[in-house]
C-alpha cells in the first residue's frame, strides 16, 4: 500500500533539499558575481580533510566564514564539531540560504565577515575569547589589504589566545601579506597541498605571535 502522507523532514538531515545540486548552485553563484566568488565550483573533499587536520586539538566551537555550499560545514560536523557550537557564516543570500535549509541545527548567519564581533554576540553564539578556530574560504587574496586586515581583526578578536584561523588559498604564497600580519601580531604557516582540488588550493594557518589578544588596528592608529 503506498503511503500518501505528507513527508516530514527529520530536523538532523542535512542532506540538501531534492533538487539542489551543490556544483550547480555554487557555479550559478559565479556567474553572478565572478569577482566575489573565488572558484568556478565547491571545494574538494580533499582540502576539506587538510583544513580539519588544522583544528586545535579538542577544538568544540568553530565559525566558518564564506560557507559557500557547505563542504567545510559537512566536514565540521563529521570532525565532531556540534551543530550548536558552529556559526557559518555567509554574505551570499542565495547560498545563506541554501545552506541554512542543509544544516537546520547549526546557527547560519547571512552577514559580513568584517562584523563578526557583533554578529557573535547578536546570535549569542560565544563570549569573546571562547572560540577555538575559524575556518575560512574567503578569497582573501582578491581583497584589499585593508579588508583582509579587518576580516583578521573581527576573527581573532572572538578567539581564544590559542585559537588559529585555517585558510586555504590558490595562490603559493600566505593569501595575508607580511605587513598586515606584523601590524596585527600575527605568524603564519602552510599546511597541507591539495592537489585534487579544481584548481590546487594551499592551506595556510594563522596564529598569534604572542598570547595577548589581537587589537584592531584602526583604534590606535591613524590612517
């Protein structure tokens, strides 16, 4: 006997809707906006692996930044990040969207990475200085040496002292320039190399250079 009733959706799938295709979506995004959109298609599994092998040991709350179609997201959720201690983040409202109907249980945020400060403490997500990582697919290389410093700024100022943020970047070089890192007190290392990855990416990792908190550079400095 077939079973007319309507389906209900179980509130841990995260499984995309019927219909959504992950590639599709992120390519359609692309070709809206190619100057925004750091890649022609999601990340690979692979990267995805590298980037989660960054985590601080017994990291338990994480924010991603440019969500995109959710491979970190996945990736986090399987690392054993619990959905309510992950915040992703994601400017795009198509693609906030998309990811919020994937990942029901975890607090996606459609916003700028640059107020992720107040957007923490809007959503009540964490205190500052409780966050373990930031995970990030922004395209941090195509921005502004101002931008990149106010993304770095916002992400470490809701960090820990030891928390790190993971970046993967096409380039083969750190995606931060040496200037900005040494204005915010910052070091930087490279990961791993994925070269599965369409195109090959670079994993970078981004620490303090001395445990005191990173301050933003534009309350004391002039410009």
């Amino acid at each position: 006997m077939t079973d007319t009733r309507p389906h209900q959706r179980n509130p841990d799938d995260t499984r995309p809707e019927a219909g959504l295709s992950p590639t599709l979506t992120f390519f359609r995004q692309w070709l809206k906006n190619p100057l925004t959109t750091a890649a022609l298609s999601p990340s690979s599994r692979q990267l995805a692996r590298l980037m989660m092998q960054e985590l601080p040991p017994g990291a338990q709350r994480v924010i991603e930044l440019g969500g995109g179609t959710g491979v970190f997201t996945r990736a986090l959720l399987d690392q054993g990040i619990a959905p309510d201690k992950l915040m992703v983040l994601e400017l795009n409202q198509e693609l906030h969207q998309y990811l919020a109907q994937r990942f029901v249980n975890a607090r996606v945020v459609c916003g700028d990475a640059r107020e992720l400060e107040r957007l923490v403490r809007e959503y009540h997500f964490a205190d500052a200085g409780t966050v373990d990582a930031v995970i990030s697919g922004l395209g941090l290389l195509s921005m502004s040496r101002r931008m990149q410093r106010e993304i770095m700024e916002a992400a470490f100022g809701v960090m820990s002292p030891q928390g790190r943020l993971i970046q993967f970047t096409y380039g083969p070089v750190s995606p931060v320039p040496r200037e900005v890192l040494d204005e915010l007190g910052l070091k930087v290392r490279r990961g791993g190399f994925a070269w599965w990855n369409m195109p090959p990416a670079s994993v970078f990792v981004f620490e303090r250079s001395r445990s005191t908190p990173v301050h933003p550079v534009r309350a004391t400095s002039k410009r």
